[in-house]
C-alpha cells in the first residue's frame, strides 16, 4: 500500500534545504525517488504525511499567506477606489496640478 512522504532533502548549489511530497511504500523508497528526480540531492528526513500534516505533528503551514494578504490589499484598495472615485479623481487632479505648478521653476 502506498503512502505520501514529504522527503526534506539539501542541495549544495540551492540555498537552503527544499521538500517534495512522493508516493511510495516505504521512507527509503521515497528517498531514492527524491535522489533519482533531484540528482545530488542529499536527503535530511522523510515522513509520512497522514491526513493533511505530517506524521511528525507540529509543522503548521503558513506557506501561501503573504500571498494571500496581498491579494486581499489590492482587492481594498479596488474596491476603495470603486467605492469612492468621486472623491478621489478630484484630490488626484488637485495634487497633481498643485504638485506641476510646485516644482515648475
């Protein structure tokens, strides 16, 4: 019966250590699929993934939340401008005349 392993693997040009999930039966199989898709690759751990989370426990994954934060600024600051474009055209065209004639020596 196959499992997921997540596979924490070092490689000496990359900065840093990267991780892989893989099918396998056993940890060791899971480290040779690693080593044979990555050659070089010096395996650090394997675990298997049960359910979403590693078997270990306590990794909680916040990978994609800086992502996520900024996709949620751009969508207020749209919907902001959406929301109140009659306010803001006039105080953009107001600084902006202000801000030429200011710097025009």
């Amino acid at each position: 019966m196959t499992s997921t392993y997540k596979v924490t693997y070092y490689k000496p040009n990359l900065a840093g250590s990267r991780s892989m999930k893989v099918e396998a039966e056993y940890h060791s199989e899971a480290e040779d699929l690693v080593r044979g898709m990555v050659p070089g690759a010096d395996v650090i751990r394997s675990e298997e993934v049960r359910g979403g989370e590693s078997s270990s426990g306590g990794d909680m994954n916040l990978g994609n939340m800086g992502g996520m934060l900024g996709l949620f600024a751009v969508l207020f600051v749209l919907w902001l401008i959406i929301e109140y474009w009659m306010f803001i055209i006039p105080i953009t065209l107001i600084i902006a005349i202000l801000y030429y004639f200011g710097t025009k020596n």
